[in-house]
C-alpha cells in the first residue's frame, strides 16, 4: 500500500509540474502577443494552443525516426 500511494505521489507530482511548466508558457504567450499584436490574446487561448501544438507535432512527426544515444 505504502508504494502505491509512494507511486500516486509521485505520478501527481509529475502533473503538476507539466501543468506548472505549460501554465508559466500559456502566460508568457499572452503577454508577448498582447504586447507586440495589441491583440487580446487570454491565458487559456494560448494554453489550449500550446497543447494543440503539441499534439499536432506529435502527429506530424511521429513516422521519424529517433536517434537513441548508447552510453
């Protein structure tokens, strides 16, 4: 029991940092389209076209090959 919650901890941990880290780039997007466009450009337009974005890359690219690194 104790390594499930030790796993649960750590898989919400992991989301929330993600969710942080897209969170502080949906902001900074904002304000720089606002700022250079003067278009009203709101936080949760440029969080929903950050995830679209990565979404539509993982698509696009997804028949290249990756190149793994042997240490």
């Amino acid at each position: 029991m104790r390594t499930f919650l030790a796993g649960l901890a750590i898989v919400a941990v992991t989301i929330a940092l993600w969710f942080a880290g897209v969170s502080i780039t949906a902001w900074l997007v904002s304000t720089l389209v606002s700022f250079l466009f003067a278009v009203d450009f709101g936080f949760w337009q440029a969080f929903a076209a950050i995830l679209l974005l990565g979404v539509f890359s993982n698509i696009a690219f997804s028949g290249l090959r990756r190149n793994k690194t042997k240490e």
